[in-house]
C-alpha cells in the first residue's frame, strides 16, 4: 500500500466520490482533507449471472404469492382455460402450477429460463403490452432463489421436462404428460436463506396466495380456476374453486365475483358500464349501506391485470364521500380498459402500479360512475341490513312443527277488523285515564297502492314508522331518512344558484413556494366555483380575497394548505366541497324531523313517497341505512310458522 494515504492496515477505503462524515473518518484514521483519497479508486465489476437473477429475484419475488401470481399470470398468457394451483408450507416448501395451456417445446425451455427472454412482446414498442407478463424475468429470478422444474407439452409435440437448482440447468429430458405445463417450485428462498427470516407464518402466506388467485380469477371469468393445500399426509384440502363461467361478460362476472366475494356482495352491487375518451369502465360496486370496516373489498384492474393503485383507490373512495364516514370504505371491483397506450405498466416490476397519460380522465370516470350508479339505485339498501335484523330477533330452536291455521283472506282480514275494532267510547279506562282514538291510516280491506316502500301503518316510540308493503313490512327511521331528504334538497339548491361567497375585508396573503403557487393557480376556477376565490399577489404569493359564505369564520391559510395536500397527492383537491357538504350535512341534521315527534298517517306516507323518489334515500348522511326491510316469509319464521 501506497504510505500517506491514511488508512489502518485492513481497512476499506472509501467510496470515491462521497462526502464522509468525522466519525466514519476517525474510524478509518483519515483527516477530512485527505489529499490521496482518489488514489483508491473502487472497482467495477461485471457481476455474474447468478448474481444479478438473485437481484432481480428480490424484486419480483417478494413472497411465496409473488410467485404463484408470476406462474399463474403466465398460465393465463398461455391460454389455459384450466388452471391448478397447489401448495404446502405456505408455499415455503412447495409451489406447483398446473395449466392446460399452449405449452413449451425442447427448443422453448432454455430460452424460458433465460432472463429477459419472453414470447409476449418483440421488444419494438413497450407501451403496446396485452400479455400480464413481458420482462421475461419470473422463471430465471424462481430458478436462482428456488429448486424449479418446468414439465411440458405442446400440441403435436413430445413431453419434455427441466430442472434448475440455484441457477444449475439439467439436462432436457424426455416425459409423459398431457398439453400444457407444470410449473414446480420447492424450498423457495433456499439459496438466499436471509429472506426466508422475513416471510410471515404458514398460515399467513396461504391468505396471500389465495388472495392473489381469488384476484386473477376474478379478472378471468371464463378460466377454471382450483387451488388446493398439500401439506402433511393427508389428502389433500381444496382451498378455493371456481369453474369457467359461460354466457355474455356480464352475467359471466357477475357470477365469478358471487363465487369469490360471496353471494352478498352480488347481491347488493350494481352493474357499472361507462365510456369517456377512450377509457371503458365495467364491474360492480356495492351499495353504500354494504360498507366494510377497511379497504379490503376494494379490487382494481387496469386491463385485466389487478393493480392497487393510489389514483384509482383515491377516486372509489371520492365517489362515496357524500355517502359513508370516514371509518367506513365501500367494496367494489372494478375494471378499467383502455388502449395500452395510454397507460404505462412498465412502473414496477412486480406490475402493481400503473401510470396514465391522463390521470384526470380516468378519475372522473370513475367517480362520475360510480354516482351515477348509485343515484340510479334510488332509496335501495343493501339485504344484509335485513339480514343483520332478522339475526338479532332469531327464535329459540323450535321443536316439531305446529299446526298453523293458513294466510287468512282479505275478506276474512276484513271481517275480522269489523268484529275487533275497538270502541272508542268516551269513558274512562280501567287506569282511570281517557284515551284519544287513534287516527287510522288504513284498513285491511282497503285498496292501497303497491308502493315500493309500503303504506304507513303507524308509528312508535315516536321516531320509527311501520309500513306494509305487498310482501312484508318496512321499517323507517323517520329522523335518518329526513336528513337525507332535506340534504340532498340542499345539495340541488347549491348546484343551481352556486356557492354564494363572502368577500374578505382585507385579503389573506399567503406565501407560498413557486411550484405550489403554480399548481394553485391553475385550479383557480375550479375554487371559484365553490366560493374560494384566489388571485396572485406578487412572487409566489396568492391572495384570498373571498371564502364560501356558508363556512363562516374560517381560517383561509390552513384551508390553502390543505387544498395543496390534496392536490399534490391526488392531482385534484375535493377539500373545499366536502367542507362546505359538512356544513349542509349539519344544517339538514338539524332541520330534520326530529325523534320524538308524532307524525299524522299523511306526513309519513308523504315521507315514504318523497324517499321512494330521492336517490341515495336508502342511508342517512353517514351511511346509516334509513329503512329495514323485512319479508313475510322471514317474520313468519321468527314465529315459526314454516
């Protein structure tokens, strides 16, 4: 070693070209201004094969379902219409995919466990991908951290097999099996033993697994879908299935998300169809009584690959602002086409992120959608509101079945409303107090209209009001279902006579940095409309000169700075609006009939009418449902007349 250059013998140098800090000098025993510090220059080196699919392995293959996702999507690409899924440990130990696609040839198998070696793009245009996979990177980075074994047969061809273990290729040889491939995967992470400290329990990379095949099925209606634990000895646990679906698309995912989110959810959604600027959005989103306590019923594809996306998560949940609390998220799946040119997959390697040209546009549609659909719902609740009614009157067990006298007859109901009426004589009752004769509202006997929501047939406890319909009964919460009435009263007079605003005695001046002024600047009219109005005041300065009246007082730097929070994370700001919301939300809760208030038969069949003919009549301002449903059918069961 050259003399003078500091270093204690055994030392590293430092790496040319950073700065260091005095500790990390004193510990290699070097002064700040070492003048002999370039004469250690690092080396550059061409890391080897093995090395650099370990790498890329750390960022394709996170955990036991990045890989089945990885294997799956390439079954898929392949065109199978059958795929098997199998595993054990929590895919620690074995991962095996089956698919009954195009398979590979002797020549195919090579090149498969190449890296960046691919059939599904020629390499000439990036942006025009219609294949999930296209790096060319998931069966080399497999091969380098796992033991892998790829069984194929292409139409027409003879079966051949190949096996790679910590990046050593075998020999292709010679097998019997059907047309398709058979992906095997055991001991993943063996060659990089550290990674394997970072995966979760069995248990818990299991969920992960069956979450991203639940995914991919939900985006490939028409593919047969099976996955199975083989674990121990026994036989082995089938996990999830899901047939092929057949039919028009509709009806084929309507059918796919019944099997993978459960019947409840096909059940309270609505079909969701829109189109702008090139832009088609299909799938189903949930009612907003159908809520879930966090975002896990919120799938997103971007076409047909599930992505988790800030953009699109940001929008689903701007379309039900006005509809649940903030500790409420709506459950949708939704599936966004476009002409791949206008969306760049090439963001991530894992390919969970995505990047439009035009954010703005595929936001709005999705917002404008989803209200649209759920304005179109009209005063629906979701069944499970029933259902949860229903469960907390469930009866005792009943033991044999006992005789009940059938349905009686609208003549018999009549008749016997006449022979046990009660008389209202004007005489004191045996509690010594006189009784008021209650206002009818309708007989048996009498004709009444089928309306949606029933007719009034009374009230009690002064706040909820009970109605007969043609197949059960309804009941209302007369101060929930008020408050959205008179809300979205308030909602229609906003948006045709505009956000009366209030101008400011002397202007706020706000300073602000040059990009945050610009960005500011350019949502101007946008604020305008909503009563915030702001203009340049020299530099990067901005002036508030006025502010929504309805707010009152407010504190316009802070409001400024929120707006260009959301701006900056959303590229859109709803702060202003959903302030002003707020402030209708808590008028109409306030200007509402109130509980404890007696309603004649007319005003709460006039309440029933107007809800039948509001949308989003079916949940209160906070996503409370507003009315309970119950059958006929099911309050003859609580009785146990069945």
């Amino acid at each position: 070693m050259p003399t003078g250059t500091g270093l204690r013998q055994g030392a590293e140098p430092p790496v040319c070209g950073f700065r260091i800090g005095e500790k990390h000098a004193k510990s290699w025993g070097m002064s700040l201004t070492d003048p002999n510090i370039g004469e250690n220059r690092p080396v550059i080196r061409q890391l080897d094969e093995g090395a650099v699919n370990r790498i890329a392995a750390g960022e394709v293959v996170e955990r036991p379902a990045s890989a089945v996702k990885e294997l799956v999507e390439n079954a898929i690409d392949a065109g199978a219409r059958r795929i098997t899924v199998e595993y054990s440990g929590g895919g620690k130990t074995l991962i095996r995919v089956h698919d009954d696609g195009c398979g590979l040839t002797a020549d195919d198998l090579p090149l498969a466990l190449s890296r960046h070696a691919t059939s599904k793009i020629d390499g000439s245009d990036l942006l025009n991908i219609h294949t999930f996979g296209f790096r060319g990177e998931a069966l080399p980075s497999l091969a380098a951290v796992g033991r892998l074994t790829i069984t194929s047969r292409a139409e027409a061809e003879d079966g051949v097999e190949i096996s790679v273990s910590g990046g050593r290729h075998s020999d292709i040889r010679p097998a019997a099996c059907n047309t398709g491939t058979t992906v095997t995967l055991r001991d993943l992470f063996f060659a990089t033993p550290a990674r394997l400290k970072f995966l979760r329990t069995d248990r818990a990379e299991a969920q992960a697994i069956g979450d991203v095949v639940k995914r991919l099925a939900m985006a490939e209606p028409f593919t047969g879908f099976v996955l199975r634990d083989v674990s121990g000895d026994g036989a082995p646990r089938e996990v999830f299935r899901a047939d092929a679906e057949q039919g028009e698309l509709f009806g084929a995912l309507h059918n796919r998300l019944a099997r993978v989110l459960g019947r409840e959810f096909a059940e309270n959604s609505l079909p969701i169809d829109a189109e702008r600027e090139g832009l088609h959005l299909t799938g189903f989103a949930a009612l907003p009584t159908y809520s879930r306590g966090s975002a896990v019923a919120q799938y997103l594809f971007v076409n047909g690959r599930p992505v988790r996306d800030k953009l699109l998560i940001g929008a689903l949940r701007g379309a039900y602002s006005d509809f649940l609390s903030r500790d409420r998220h709506p459950a949708a799946a939704l599936f966004l086409d476009c002409d791949p040119s206008l969306v760049d997959v090439n963001v991530h390697p894992a390919k969970s992120e995505v990047r439009f040209r035009d954010p703005g546009i595929a936001r709005g549609l999705i917002v404008s959608a989803l209200r649209h659909a759920l304005a179109g719902a009209g005063h629906r609740a979701s069944t499970t509101v029933a259902g949860a009614t229903l469960g907390a009157m469930r009866p005792e067990p009943a033991g044999a079945r006992v005789y009940q006298m059938d349905r009686p007859s609208a003549g018999a109901r009549a008749a016997s409303w006449s022979a046990q009426a009660p008389q209202f004589a004007e005489t004191a009752t045996p509690w010594g107090q006189v009784t008021e004769p209650a206002e009818p509202v309708a007989r048996p006997d009498e004709e009444t209209p089928d309306y949606p929501l029933g007719t009034a047939r009374g009230q009690v406890h002064e706040n909820y009001i009970i109605a007969q319909t043609a197949t059960g009964i309804v009941l209302v919460d007369q101060h929930a279902a008020h408050e959205r009435l008179v809300y979205e009263k308030l909602k229609a007079q906003m948006a045709e006579s505009g956000v009366a605003s209030q101008a400011l005695l002397i202007p706020e001046i706000v300073e602000l940095t040059a990009s945050d002024s610009a960005r500011l600047m350019e949502h101007g009219d946008d604020l305008a409309r909503l009563g915030l109005v702001i203009e340049p005041f020299g530099g990067d300065a901005i002036a508030v000169r006025e502010t929504p009246a309805v707010l009152g007082t407010v504190n316009a730097r802070s409001m400024i700075m929120d707006v260009l929070d959301e701006l900056a994370d959303q590229m859109r700001s709803d702060t202003v609006q959903a302030r002003i919301e707020a402030i209708l939300s808590r008028v109409a809760c306030h200007g509402s009939v109130r509980s404890g208030r007696r309603m004649r038969a007319e005003e709460m069949n006039a309440l029933l009418r107007e809800m039948e003919a509001t949308p989003h009549s079916g949940q209160c301002n906070h996503g409370r449902p507003t009315y309970v449903e119950l059958k006929l059918s099911d309050i003859e069961r609580l009785f146990g007349r069945t």
